[in-house]
C-alpha cells in the first residue's frame, strides 16, 4: 500500500509534473485552440491542482445545485407523460458529446469544450422556451430588463453560486444560443472582465447575439443545433405528432438520411470537412447543409414547436407564472420569512451574499422562479390557489 505524502516536495513535483504534461498535450492543438494558461479567473480564490483550468470548471459546474435540477427540466414536450422523450438533462450530455467529437478532430480543447456544454444550458426555466417567454413579459413589466436562459445560466453560476468560472467559460455558455441564424462563426475577442460584463449587459438589453471569444464555444454553439434537431423530431414521433419519415420535407431526408443518427453523423461530418481550425479560425457547414438545416428547422417549429397539439395549455401556464410571480414578490415585500422564497432560496447556505444584497426584489423572484424544475413549479403554484386541507383533526 502507498503511503501518503509527507511533505511538501512531493506536492511541488507533481504539479510540476503535471503542468509539464498539459502543455505538452497541448502543443499538440490547433494554433486557433485555447491553451490552458490563457485561462482568465475573475478570484483567482484556489490555484489550480492535478485537473487544466476547464477541467476544474466542468467539475464545478456538476457539483452546482443549478446543474442538479437539470434532472427535471423538460426539452420540448413539456406537457406529455413519457419516459422516453428527452429531457434537459440528456440534451446536456448529447451536446457534450458531439462538441467534444468534433473538437478532438479539429484538434481544439475538450476540456472547455466540455464545461461549456455542461453549463450552456443551466438557465433553462419551467415549460422551455415558453416559459422564458412568460418570465420575459414578468421582467420588463417590472423594470428589470429582459430574460433570457443563456444569461439567466451566467446569473446562476457567475452570481448565485459564486462558482469563480474562467471567462473562456462563461462566455461559451452566454454565446450558445440564437445558432439558428449562424452560417459562419468566427470568435469574438473578449479582453478583460468589463469587456465581458458588458456583454453580458449587451443580452440583458436584447441586442444582437455575439460569437463566443473561443472555437471551443463556437463548436458547442453548433453541437447544440445537431444535438436536438434530429432529436426533437425522434421525439415528435415518440408522441404522435409526426407520424414518420415521409412526413419531413424529401429535400431534408435526401441530404440527411431519415433518423436521428444519420442526421446527426451528416452534420457532425460535414462541420469537420468544412471548418478551419489551423489557418483562418471559423466553424461552418457548406452551403448544401446549411439550405437543408433551414428548411429542417422550418418545418419543426411548423409541426412540432408550434403544433396546437403542444400549444393549447400554453395560457395556463402564463398564468401560473404570473400568479407565482405576483406571490413571492408580495412575500418578499412583507418579509413572510416562512416563503419558500426564504426557506429555499434567499436564506439558503448556498446563496451568494453579496448576490442577495445586490439584487432587487423583482430580481430575487426572477431567479427564483428561474431555477425551478417543472415538478417543483407546478408544486408552488398548487400551494398558491389550492386550498389546503386537513386530514382528521387540527390537533
């Protein structure tokens, strides 16, 4: 049995052992990918260990309450009792996958490329992206500017829960999102903190989206498209509102294939022949793949985002936010500190301090709200409006 270290020395080899090796494996990078010593702390609270600074972050971003929840956040079918359509949770892992398959073959950094995935999603609220419709119009009636998942996933990590990720991080999961009009993505120099806080500001006031300041955030920007669009019509068909392949458009189909392998396995290949990761620095599928991924997304919001079959509660759950929305800001004005709002949020161990004294009344809901799994929200919103009964007696 190996005894343990007795002193110091030992330490300093093996992390110098250690910082040997990572440059080492990654000399062998593509000259556009991101090196472990460019990586940027906004604390700089604990040194770096045996783990490259984005290997730390993914590990952090797992052990996050925020990344717990995952397990109960809906992907698209909300509302439909089936053990066999995708979650939030599995989505996560899918673009965690395919990001890091198409980054080992452009010789990028899986590492970032792995934390990015992991957390891009952490911000996703009750009910999708329907229900971030809903907390969007509760936002800017109450003058806090607007809501969306991606910067909502900056809140809970950067803020909340106080995770002190890199930037290179942060800025790959703010970026992930609005890829449906992405043709050609080249990063976007993001130089110091401010620069970053001021992008993060950029979202918050509805501006355009921005390309992430590594490849590695470009590549999961990509990675998320190919993860859910065939994904999504496995799952419509799953539950009925697609019948079956000859339902999609032929033009799809002929460059796709008809499932959900073959179309991830043509997207993820036609990315890797088309990219450059050596000279210019850009991700990008050609113009064939591209004109086929429109028309493809076209037709899911058509048959399946938009189907009536999905939408028909849709004002209920407007409602539900509305009215929860309404309660926990009233509770929070009263200081009710029986509120779950206090019980499980605000006063909680896990909750920033400063965070707490930083942020507005409407602000704490929003990311209260923000953070609940579907069970749990639905759980709130029957305490509010259900009248509570009891079974017995009162002794």
């Amino acid at each position: 049995m190996r005894s343990k270290r007795a002193h110091s020395g030992s330490d300093h080899r093996s992390e110098s052992q250690t910082y040997q090796y990572t440059q080492q494996r990654e000399a062998l990078l593509s000259p556009h990918a991101t090196r472990s010593d460019q990586a940027l702390r906004r604390k700089n609270r604990k040194p770096e260990d045996i783990r490259t600074p984005y290997s730390r972050d993914a590990d952090r971003i797992i052990h996050t309450r925020a990344y717990t929840r995952y397990i109960d956040k809906t992907q698209v079918f909300y509302l439909v009792e089936n053990d066999h359509i995708t979650h939030r949770v599995i989505h996560v892992q899918l673009v965690s996958k395919i990001a890091r398959t198409i980054g080992r073959c452009l010789r990028l950094n899986e590492d970032l490329i792995e934390a990015i995935a992991l957390g891009h999603d952490i911000g996703h609220i009750p009910y999708g992206h329907f229900g971030e419709s809903c907390l969007l119009e509760l936002c800017e009636e109450h003058g806090i500017g607007k809501f969306s998942h991606n910067v909502q996933s900056i809140r809970f990590l950067d803020q909340i829960e106080d995770q002190d990720l890199t930037m290179q991080v942060l800025d790959g999961i703010l970026c992930h999102n609005g890829e449906a009009d992405d043709i050609c993505i080249s990063p976007e120099p993001c130089p110091d903190w401010p620069a970053f806080d001021r992008k993060v500001q950029d979202y918050t006031t509805g501006s355009r989206y921005r390309a992430p300041m590594t490849l590695e955030g470009c590549v999961v920007k990509f990675a998320d498209t190919i993860a859910y669009i065939g994904r999504d019509l496995q799952d419509a068909q799953e539950v009925g509102l697609i019948h079956d392949a000859h339902d999609i458009p032929p033009e799809c189909t002929e460059i796709f294939g008809i499932d959900n392998r073959a179309i991830i396995d043509t997207l993820i290949h036609d990315l890797i022949d088309n990219s450059d990761a050596d000279e210019e620095g850009f991700i990008t599928y050609s113009p064939t793949v591209e004109h086929a991924l429109v028309t493809l997304r076209a037709f899911s919001r058509e048959r399946i985002y938009n189907n009536p079959k999905l939408t028909s509660e849709r004002e209920k759950i407007r409602t539900m936010y509305r009215i929860l929305f309404s309660k926990y800001l009233e509770d929070l004005r009263a200081d009710r500190r029986d509120s779950k709002i206090f019980t499980e949020f605000a006063d909680s161990p896990w909750v920033s301090r400063d965070y707490i004294r930083s942020t507005s009344p409407a602000g704490l809901v929003r990311d209260f709200i923000a953070g609940m799994t579907d069970r749990y929200f639905l759980k709130r919103f029957e305490e509010c409006v259900l009248p509570h009964r009891v079974e017995g007696s009162f002794r």
